[in-house]
C-alpha cells in the first residue's frame, strides 16, 4: 500500500458510508478509487453475489431441476 500524498476531509455521514463500502484489507483510497470506476461503468456491480450467495443459488437450481425432472418422469409413467 503506497503513503498518503494528500489529506481529504469528509463528513461523518460520508466516512461512515465509506466505512460501509471498504472491504477486506482495502484502504479508503482503495475504496473511493473502485467508487470512481464503478460510477463509469453503469453495469458495475450489478449481479455480483459473495460466493455463499452463488452457491445457495446454485443448490436451489439443481434441486429445482431435479424436481422437474421427476415430475415429468412421474407424468410420463402415468400419461
């Protein structure tokens, strides 16, 4: 991590938010800078889950295909 050039002042509210956003091991610089590039991506940020969201998703969506799967075989059966 490089030493600060310069010094900003900001609100409570706004060290709080960025507080908010920071995540492991990043630098309030660290975190304005990904705050800069993501405002020129309008995509940015969108759709990203932890990866314990991805999985439980995952999970939900094979146990869904196995159940329609089932049902079609149990509707084949009896059809």
């Amino acid at each position: 991590m490089a030493t600060a050039d310069e010094q900003i002042r900001v609100s409570d509210t706004v060290k709080r938010e960025l507080d908010r956003r920071r995540r492991d091991g990043e630098s309030y610089n660290d975190v304005l800078q990904r705050m800069l590039e993501d405002d020129r991506d309008l995509l940015a940020g969108f759709g990203r889950w932890s990866d314990e969201q991805a999985e439980r998703v995952r999970e939900a969506r094979e146990k869904s295909k196995q159940k329609s799967k089932e049902r079609m075989r149990r509707l084949a059966d009896n059809g």
